[in-house]
C-alpha cells in the first residue's frame, strides 16, 4: 500500500460521525445551486451519494470524492456520468478546467477545504455551494469583523449565506445547525490574479500590525477596501511607468 493510500485509509479510520443530509433537502440544494448540463461539478465528501445522485441528473459530469474507502466502493458504478475519486476532500486535485462545487463538507474539516478552493485564484472554481456548520456560514459571509482568509479570498470571489439548515435536514442530526455558504468568482476581481501572493502578506501584516499599516481597525475596513489600500501601496512603491511586480 502506497503511503498515500495509508495515510487515508488512517483518516477514514478515525474520521468522526457523519451526518447525511435528507434526499429532499440534497434535491433543493441542486436546484437552488443551478447546476446545469454544461457543467463539472465536484462533491466533496459524497458519503452515501444523495447529493452525487441529484449532481449526475443535473450536470455533464461529476467528481465525487470520498475518504472512506467502503463508502466510495458503494458509490462506483451507479451513475455513467460520475467519477469516485477515492480522497481526502482536503487533499484532493481539484480539476484544471472551470468546475463548481456542491457538497455537504465535513465540519472538521471545512477550514482546510476552503482553504484549498480558495487560496490561489488560479484555481478554475466557478461557484461553490458548500453546506458548513451556521456559525461558519455567518462568519464567512458578513463583511465584518473581516479576516485574512475573508479578505483574501474576497479578491476573486463574492461570498454569502444563501440558507439555514435545521438539524433535522440530516441524518443521523449533528449537534449544531448548518447553513449554505455560496462563493462565486468575480467578473471582475478586486486584485489581479498575479498578485495573490503579496496580496496575502499585505494582509497577514495588517491584521498584525493594525493602523501602521492600513491607517484603520483591520477588522473595520471591507474587502474592497482591503483592495484598495493594497493597489494603492504597490503604485506608490513603482516607479512612474513600470509594469505591477508578479508576487
């Protein structure tokens, strides 16, 4: 066994309970997500494949990727139009051409995936329909008080919270309720792709430096503002007529 294999044979050992959602609920969430016949569309974290059955009616193609490895054995074969990717969702490739995202994430560990889908613009994501844990749906959605991640990825995507799910929408009920968090890429970004990562250091540094550096409360300012504090930096350390540095 590969230690890739091993290490996610280990995860899925000690992956915490699941929660299911309901089949009617898993139908709505495809609706409202407008998945259509041209579309990629990748479930993390497919589980019993309630969600991938409502994906493979709606869209060209679907990538379901599944940690544990009885769940994925379950999954192959049942739709012509679906691939089971046999993954940590955390770890996963995600795909090179433009692809959306529906899935009910795995609350332990939604930080890293959205991390993943996120961090680097040049990720082909199109639209991401995620179900979270509410308190991260309100979090990630409200503009303040703002955070490096919500700054960050706010740059290429604009994010809200489309609606709230009860805990019975599962199965078994998780001890919380949940809500749908929505990113959708920009038409036009607030910063340019190739800046991301100084971006990202402008950022971290003003969260950590406060006023010094942005000349307000971090946590006050919106993404847009973020932005503009950044654009405005890096052209007044240009010299007249130079090209933006690649970061």
């Amino acid at each position: 066994m590969s230690e890739r294999r091993a290490r996610t044979a280990r995860r899925a050992r000690r992956a915490p309970s699941q929660h299911f959602l309901r089949r009617a609920v898993a139908a709505e969430l495809v609706r409202d997500a407008q998945v259509g016949p041209d579309d990629l569309v990748v479930d993390l974290g497919a589980g019993t494949g309630r969600l991938t059955a409502e994906l493979a009616r709606a869209a060209r193609r679907v990538v379901a990727v599944e940690l544990d490895p009885r769940l994925a054995e379950r999954l192959r074969g049942r739709w012509p139009n679906v691939e089971v990717v046999e993954a940590d969702a955390r770890e996963v490739e995600l795909p090179a051409e433009a692809f959306r995202v529906v899935a009910n994430l795995p609350f332990h560990g939604t930080n890293e995936i959205l991390r993943q889908l996120l961090d680097d613009p040049r990720v082909p994501l199109a639209r991401a329909d995620l179900v979270v844990q509410w308190g991260v749906a309100m979090k990630r959605a409200l503009p303040w008080p703002s955070t490096v991640n919500g700054v960050v990825w706010s740059a290429w995507h604009t994010t809200r919270a489309d609606r709230r799910l009860p805990r019975t929408a599962f199965e078994p009920p998780p001890s919380v309720d949940a809500g749908v968090l929505v990113f959708e890429r920009r038409p036009q970004p607030l910063v340019p792709e190739e800046l991301a990562r100084g971006y990202r250091r402008f950022v971290a540094r003003g969260f950590r430096l406060g006023p010094r550096i942005v000349r307000a409360e971090p946590r006050r300012l919106d993404p847009h503002e973020w932005a503009q504090r950044y654009l405005a930096a890096t052209a007044s350390a240009r010299p007249s007529g130079s090209r933006p540095p690649c970061a």
